[in-house]
C-alpha cells in the first residue's frame, strides 16, 4: 500500500507502531500501521496542511487515536463505498429496507 507523505509516515512509523502496541493490549491486533496513518491523514488532519504541520503535533494526534475512532471511521468509509457502488433510488431503497410508506 502506497501511504500518502511518506517522509513523514517513516519519521514517525516508532510512534504508530507504539500506539499499535497498546491496541493489541486491548485486544485490536487487526489495526494496522497503514491504517492508523489514513484515518489521521483523511479524519484528523483533513483541513490542514500536513506538510507544515510540526513533529510534535503528528505525535500527538497519533498517541490520542483510539481504537473505536478508527472502527467507526471504517465503518462509515465502508457504508460510503457500498454507496458509490449500488445506485439506488430512494423509492428502490426504501422499499429494500422495508420503510415505504403504502397508503
């Protein structure tokens, strides 16, 4: 997988696999490096520029991720992915998911 700022993904790649570490301590062993660096990158830093964005505040946001921030942010990357995919009409998906109105 090609990780966006590469230079900066290395330089700080003993942090994350630090903070990969404390999540196979809660039992979160199918998170990986890659993964931990996207959602920062798209989640964390998404409004700034990350290229000017100091050492010790890459760290920071590294060390305060938690596991179910990743999880949801999967989940919702997902749902919008399946999304993309079906084009559905709100009539067709209403009526898939059982919550047309027949009167």
């Amino acid at each position: 997988m090609v990780v966006p700022y590469e230079s900066l993904y290395r330089k700080v790649q003993i942090v994350l696999q630090s903070k990969l570490e404390e999540f196979q301590l809660y039992e979160y062993d199918a998170i990986t490096s890659e993964q931990l660096w996207m959602y920062c990158v798209e989640k964390k830093w998404r409004k700034q520029v990350i290229e000017e964005l100091p050492l010790h505040v890459v760290v920071s946001a590294v060390f305060s991720v938690t596991p179910s921030e990743i999880l949801n942010y999967a989940q919702v990357k997902g749902l919008q992915s399946i999304n993309g995919i079906i084009d559905l009409s709100r009539e067709e998906l209403e009526e898939l998911l059982g919550t047309k109105n027949n009167n």
